[in-house]
C-alpha cells in the first residue's frame, strides 16, 4: 500500500508530461475528430516513427491480451464465494457471457448498453467509497495496528533484498501502476480527444485523475481489508478478499455487492480497453481506419480473449498483465524524460497567461514547434 501512494506521487507527475505531449501533438481527421497518444508525439517529437511502430505493438498486446485477461479473470472470481460455483463449470459459464455481450457491443449492437453502463459505473463507483468508508469506521479500533502493519511491510528490507521480485516494493509499484496506469502510456490515447484551449489543461486534470484513482479508490479499498483484521492467504485474494472483508460488516449482502460492482467496472474496462487498442491498429494502418472486416475478425479474436481470460489461473493472468504492461512502460517513460522539457515549457505558457488574467490559449509557436501541421499553429 505504502509503495503503491509513493508511485501515484511520482506518477502523477509522469501522467501530466504524457497528457500534455498528447495534445500538442494530436490531430484532426477528416470528420473533425481529435485523436493522438504516446505513438504520436513519439514520432513527431522525437522522430522516431520505428519506436512509434514498436508502442502500438506493445499496446494491443497489452490491452487486447494482458489486461483484457486479467479483466476478465477478476470477474469471474467475484463469484468463488457463491454456493453454486463450480471450478469446472462456472468458470467457463462467466467467460462465455462476458466474451458474449462484449462482442456484441463491439460489433454495434450493444450501444444502449454500454451507454447505460457508462452512467451506472459513477455512481457505483461513489457507493464503493462509502461502503468502505463504513467498513473502515466500524473497525475504527483496528486503525493503529493496520497503518503499522503497511509501514512495517514496506520497510521490511531484509525481504526486499532477499526477494526483490516478490517484495511488497516491487508489489506495490506494479500494482501502483496497474491501478492509475500513470506513465505507461494509455490515458494520453483517451486525453488527446479532449477539446481544450490549451494542453496543460488536460494535462492537470490527468494528474488529478491519478490522485483520485490511487489515493480514493485504491488506499480504500486496502484500508477496507486491512481494518478488518481478515486473514489474506494465497487461496483467497484479490476480489474473494475484498469480498470477505465486506462481509464481515454487511453479512452476505457484502459478497453480492461486490460481484455487481466488478461486473459493471469489468465491462466497461474491457470496452475501454479496446478503444486504446483502436488507436494504435489505426497509427500502425498508415493513420487510416482498418476495414470493416478487418476489424470484425479483430473483435472476433478480442472477445475469445476475453472468453480465455475467465479460465486461466491468477498467477498466468496478473504475469501477462505485468510483461505486457513493462513493455508499454520501458518505451513510453524515457520518452516522457526525453520530451519532459516540451511539457514544462507547455505548462509555463500556460501559467504566465493566467498570471496576466487570460483565458489560457495555447499555440505551439509559444514554445519553439514551428510545424505548420501542428493542430496549434
């Protein structure tokens, strides 16, 4: 938990500079649709069109296979405290209705639902916060003794330095950005679409989104477990463990709570997740939409991910996740470093404007991109 708040410190700096980059680079289409991300300003601002290429690669595998997998695996095992659950049967039971629906919506049928998905997600989102707030003052005895047990698991060195792999440092940096994805470059796909008078804009409200996501939802949700005093082994965790810890305050309301949430938050992260994975099909098809059939046998195989994802082990999805995930970091990170000076100069334009009581308006010209193609100039 500790190495999981100190990365959505340091990523939130990491997601300003990439939001940012997105927008001065993005572009117009043809039908006035903005668009951009990490493979844009890869190869308009460090003209490397190859490492471009290399991104897209590394995202669909990411967000079609690694996170797609671990998504849907998560759902399922929202279901393992049920009495009708079968290792055997339900399993594949859950996987084939999600890959079912998803496949539906991808191909244009499921409109009505994802739009009435999209506007339950934020409440249900809001519900989870208070029901763990409650949790967490119905255990309020317990608070001491749990913020010892995460400063004592984060600083436990001799554990780090025997088992660097598996140590709550480096468990809690990958988990930290799973969680906000800060840095890996997905988020500035999505940005780059926003209608804004100037990048720094969408660049702070990112930031915020990274302090909301990690330091709301997530420390909420381990406060919530941790306060409770459950007992975690590796037969129970990840959503079975959220679960019990509800349900030791709301009894077996908890367990079904908790199984609506994950279906709601799953499904809309698995349409997200493939809008990321159209961007990049589009970058690495010349700029140009792929055709429809194409795009048809991609969903195909997307929601046979997804139908797989529900029977494979934990430990075989979260790996997929993590690699993938790495891959994604390892090129979009030292491309934030590399053009971190790009976004600062954004940002400074940005509050020396306000500093003279203007609506901020930005023009790449204001700090040295002179391109006439540039969406600013």
């Amino acid at each position: 938990c500790f190495w999981m708040w100190v990365m959505c410190i340091i990523g939130a700096s990491s997601a300003f500079i990439e939001t940012t980059l997105a927008q001065i680079y993005k572009r117009l289409d043809s039908n006035g649709h903005m668009y951009g991300g990490p493979a844009y300003y890869i190869e308009a601002g460090l003209k490397k069109p190859r490492i471009a290429i290399l991104f897209c690669i590394c995202l669909i595998a990411t967000y079609a296979v690694g996170f797609n997998l671990l998504c849907s695996y998560n759902l399922q095992s929202t279901f393992i405290e049920y009495s009708f659950y079968n290792p055997s049967i339900t399993p594949i039971m859950i996987g084939a209705a999600l890959a079912i629906i998803t496949g539906y919506c991808l191909l244009g049928g499921g409109k009505r639902i994802v739009k009435v998905t999209g506007t339950i997600v934020p409440l249900m989102g809001v519900s989870y916060i208070i029901v763990a707030l409650i949790v967490i003052l119905l255990n309020i005895q317990n608070i001491p003794s749990m913020f010892l047990l995460i400063f004592q698991d984060a600083f436990n060195f001799t554990s780090i330095a025997g088992g660097f792999a598996g140590s709550c440092l480096v468990y809690g940096i990958k988990r930290g950005l799973f969680s906000n994805e800060a840095g890996v470059g997905s988020a500035p796909n999505a940005s780059a679409s926003a209608d804004v008078s100037h990048p720094a804009k969408q660049g702070l409200v990112q930031t915020l989104s990274v302090y909301i996501d990690t330091l709301l939802l997530c420390t909420a949700t381990a406060l919530m477990c941790l306060s409770t005093g459950v007992a975690r082994d590796v037969s129970v965790s990840g959503a079975p463990y959220v679960q019990n810890a509800i349900s030791s305050v709301f009894g077996t309301a908890g367990p079904v709570f908790i199984t609506v949430a994950m279906v709601l938050f799953a499904f809309t992260t698995l349409i997200g997740n493939l809008y990321y994975v159209d961007n990049a099909i589009i970058f690495l098809n010349n700029k140009k939409e792929p055709s429809r059939n194409f795009m048809r046998i991609f969903y195909i195989i997307a929601t046979v991910i997804v139908f797989v994802g529900a029977i494979v082990p934990m430990d075989v999805a979260w790996a997929m996740a993590d690699i993938t995930m790495g891959l994604m970091t390892l090129i979009n990170l030292p491309t934030c470093v590399a053009m971190g000076k790009v976004a600062i100069n954004c940002l400074k334009d940005y509050e020396h404007q306000k500093k003279l009581g203007k609506i901020p308006l930005f023009r790449a010209s204001n700090i040295g991109i002179t391109d006439e193609n540039n969406f600013w100039n």
